[in-house]
C-alpha cells in the first residue's frame, strides 16, 4: 500500500523566535530536503535544534525525515514534540499517523488521523491515510468510508482509488478492484503500486501472462520495488521457472510485510557461490511450518559440501527434526545460538542449489517418526481391520478461505470401508460439534503434542487426504498416500494445472475449478476414494498388519 505525508510545507516564521542566521539555515536545509538529500536537510535541522530546541519547522521535518529512513519510534517521538508547541496542527497529526502504521499500531494511527480530520474537516490525505490503517485491520467498511470521503473531497487523489482497490482485492470483488485501480492509473500512470494491485488481481485469476506485463510494468516505474519483485518470484515460481524464480524470491527479505524476521547476522550470507568445506553454517527456519518439513529435504545435499549444519527451527517442529540423527545440531527458535561461520534462510536453500524442476530433491522418505512415538502410536491405536484414512480439513484458527473446508462439506466422503482418523490439532469451533457428533471420525487431538506426534499417528495411516497445509508436507516427507485439495489459486509451490508434485511423489493434487467452490473437489475425491478402497482394485490397500 502507497502512503505519503503531506508535501513538505514551506516554513513558517514565528515572531521573535527566529534569528535570522537559523532562519537561512532552515531554508538550506528546506531545500535539501525537498531535493531528497536526507542526511543534509537531517544534519542543518539537528543544527537549528541544538540552539532552538523548540523550533518547530525543525522539529516536524526532522520527524519526517526519520520516518522516510525508518526510523518510525523517533519519527513519531520528534512530531510528538512538534505537536505540544501546536497542538492544533492537523498535517503533524496525520504525519504522525503514517509513522505509526508503520509501527503496527495501527488504533494509535487511526485515532491520530481522527484528531486530523476533527482539526481540518476536509483534510481528504488524512482520510485516505485513515482507510489504509482500517484495512490493515481488517475494518473494510470503515476503510470504505474513510476512501469515500476522501474522493468526495479531492476526486482526483490516486492514492485514495489505490486504496480502494486493495480493499476490493482483498475482498476478492476483482472487478471492483480493477475498475478502482484503473481509475487510480488513469489520475497517475506512473503509479506503480496500482500497476502491482493490478498484477495482483490477475494473478489471483490465475492469468499469468497479464499479471506478469503489470509487474514488469510496475517495476519498470520503479527499480527498487521489493513487492514487485517478490510477486513476480511467485508467479515465476508458479510457472516452474526456477532459475528466474528463485533468484526473485530473494526480494521476500526487502517487502515490508515480510512474514518472517530479518536476520542481521554479522557473518555472511551463503547462496551456494563459495565453497563451505569445513566450515560451520547455520541454516534458519522461515515462514510456517510446511516450508520446513518442505525445504528440509535440502540438508541432506548439505552433508555432501563438507560442512558442518546447525539447523534452527520451530519449537513444535524441534522433537521431529531433532529424531532424524542427522549429524547436525539442531536449535529450537529462541534458543542461544553456537557459533558459526555462514549462514543461510532456509527457503533460499533452492537457490543455492541452482534447482530447478528436474533437479528437485524428491527422495521420500527424508523424515522418520521417533521409534518410542510409533510404537507409542501402533499400541494406542491397536490392530487395524480396515484401510485408515486421516483427515485434516483447515489450517490455522485463523480464517483463511484457500485453506479451510467445513468440516460438515468433507463428511459427504465419509466410506465405512475405512477407519477415519482426525489429524487436526486444532479444531475450530464452527467444527467441533460436526466432530463431536461424528461417529466415524476418531480425534486425536488432545494426544498431538507436537509434530513428532503426528509423524507416528500419520505412519499408521494408508491414506491422508488434507487440504494444503503443514501435515500435507509432513505425509509427503514421510513418504505417505496424500491427497492434497487446493484453491484456485493454490500456493507457488504446486505450479500449475497438474495432479501430481515434483516435489512429493506420493500426493495427488486436486484443484478447485472455480474460485471457491470445493463441493466438485470433494465429489472428485468421494470417486477416487472408492478405487482407492477396493481390494480388487487396489489390492495394496490390505485389511490388516
């Protein structure tokens, strides 16, 4: 999302407050700043400060600078103190605002924009900044509100268009977004953020070859575009076009909703370009929990550079990983870390490796349950005398309709032919009482401690059928049946219109074909699972041990 502060005002002299020495110091700074040489205007304001403390121009623009170098908390401090000399300054409010986005507090900076708004009614800025924190929130009707009275107010503000067009996308109402960033383009067409929503638009629609001019356009306008680049990594990955693809993912660490933390270690990064032998590295986990189980395939090809691993993951993952013995020290997320001579972010092991959809690392299994916790596992769930199929059916608690079915919707592929195991760990509460009343489903979930639990729950079934989430990696890994269910729009990871995964050769893949619409995946499924449980004909598929 675009913000902007309102232009940098000319200053303001207050009567017998100013010298006229401080006052041509202020002008040459002014003009650094307006010329975009920060660190000049930034040295003449602290200047002007040291002598006047209570210069206000100083005080505000230093503010501004702070936050245009990310420096938010000194952003919001400085403008803090401009705001006691005048209160009554709207512009300072809803700069103020923007600096406290970026900080994430995002009530601050809506309440900030308020007091603006209640200074200058028709301050059209402060409402647009206004509708970019509520989206943030997830407050689409008021973020409609607020970019509504910001185009009554100055129709012509393209970041106002902008903003409604992410809301729109969001929403999934694709057709409102276009129209909006459309009209956002034609206000300003060298406006590379409504060029990316477009991207973003047509890429969700899974038209690639469109979203791909829009990015190209967006970059174009803008070299240093970290989503850009990062979207178009995804689409390029979605693609298999691995060589470009991975080289683009890179950009993930620069966006500024990056889903991991940045790590600023002070030893080097690692991309495969050196040589490592008899060197330490530290390979990091990132991301959510499947991209480990996904990408830890690739530590084995580590073991052959000659180096020794220290391996850090997610504390529920830790058990598992840790049960692999794979000669490498493995760290829980939080823990001190040893020494270390390299390092590299998990997911950018791919590019290290030069991979590409022919050289995917695909030998499974590459993960193995604890012994203690399969037994555990076999004795709870005594001898089998029909085919276990395990099911998952959402992800996180957290909505997410690409990855989330109603439980009661996935019961019409219930076949007494199989004994059907609950593989969720959480269950939301929209499900549980189609849980609870089941008297086919067995949950296991208050006996899942940790993923090496359900590794070895996973180990005694014959079938998992999930949608895409971390224990669709974690049956792939395990070398396991699975039958993944995908959005529309499903992840990078599971390219495009194909039923199996390079990167897993026990799934099948069975894709949504309509945007949100699951009843034809699940029919799909409910005929495929009567091949799968016929003895005849699929004799693999036994009654017992």
């Amino acid at each position: 999302m675009q913000r902007r502060f309102t232009n940098i005002p000319k200053p303001k002299a207050v009567p017998n407050l100013l010298a006229t020495k401080a006052e041509a110091k202020f002008q040459q700074a002014l003009a650094f700043h307006q010329k975009g040489q920060l660190s000049q205007a930034q040295s003449l304001y602290e200047e002007i400060l040291k002598t006047q403390p209570k210069h206000f121009d100083s005080l505000h623009l230093l503010g501004v600078i702070a936050h245009q170098t990310k420096n938010h908390q000194r952003a919001v401090d400085l403008i803090g103190k401009a705001i006691e000399l005048f209160p009554k300054n709207a512009t300072l409010y809803s700069n103020r605002g923007l600096a406290l986005q970026e900080l994430k507090q995002l009530d601050a900076a809506v309440a900030s924009y308020d007091k603006a708004i209640a200074l200058k009614a028709d301050y059209a800025e402060a409402y647009s900044n206004r509708g970019v924190a509520l989206k943030e929130l997830k407050r689409y009707d008021e973020a409609f509100v607020a970019y509504d009275k910001a185009i009554v107010l100055k129709p012509d503000l393209e970041n106002a268009w902008l903003g409604r067009g992410n809301v729109f996308y969001d929403l999934k109402r694709y057709d409102e977004a276009f129209a909006a960033y459309d009209k956002a383009i034609a206000l300003k067409p060298d406006l590379e953020n409504a060029w990316l929503g477009r991207g973003n638009v047509f890429y969700s629609l899974n038209r690639d070859e469109e979203a791909l001019t829009c990015y190209d356009k967006a970059i174009s306008l803008k070299k240093d575009l970290p989503d850009g680049y990062r979207d178009k990594s995804l689409l390029k990955l979605s693609l298999g076009e691995y060589e470009e693809g991975w080289q683009l993912y890179e950009w993930r660490w620069k966006v500024k909703h990056v889903t991991s933390p940045v790590r600023n270690f002070s030893q080097p990064l690692w991309l495969g370009n050196d040589s490592i032998v008899g060197k330490t590295i530290l390979i990091h986990s990132e991301q959510g929990f499947g991209d480990t189980i996904q990408f830890f395939r690739y530590l084995s090809k580590l073991k052959t550079l000659g180096c020794k691993i220290i391996f850090e993951t997610q504390t529920q993952l830790a058990p598992l990983i840790k049960a692999q013995r794979d000669n490498c020290k493995i760290i829980g997320q939080g823990e001190t870390l040893p020494s270390f001579d390299v390092h590299c972010p998990l997911l950018s092991l791919p590019l290290a490796f030069k991979t590409t959809l022919e050289t995917i690392p695909a030998q499974v299994p590459y993960l193995f349950p604890p012994p203690e916790k399969l037994e555990l596992w076999r004795t709870k769930l005594g001898t089998k005398s029909k085919p276990r199929v395990g099911l998952v059916w959402s992800g996180k608690l957290l909505p997410d309709f690409r990855r989330s079915i109603p439980l009661d919707s996935l019961l019409l592929i219930i076949d007494e032919k199989a004994e059907w195991h609950s593989l969720q760990k959480d269950v939301r509460e929209s499900d549980r009482n189609s849980l609870n009343s089941s008297l086919t489903i067995i949950d296991h979930a208050p006996s899942l401690n940790d993923f090496s639990d359900t590794a070895a729950l996973i180990a005694e079934m014959d079938l998992v059928i999930s949608i895409d989430t971390a224990v669709a990696h974690l049956a792939g890994a395990l070398g396991k049946p699975v039958w993944i269910l995908l959005p529309f729009h499903p992840d990078f990871r599971w390219l495009r219109d194909r039923e199996d995964s390079p990167w897993y050769p026990t799934a099948r893949l069975f894709r949504q074909t309509q945007d949100g619409e699951w009843r034809s995946v699940i029919d799909r499924v409910f005929q495929e699972l009567k091949i799968f449980l016929d003895p005849k004909l699929n004799p693999e598929v036994g009654a017992s041990k």
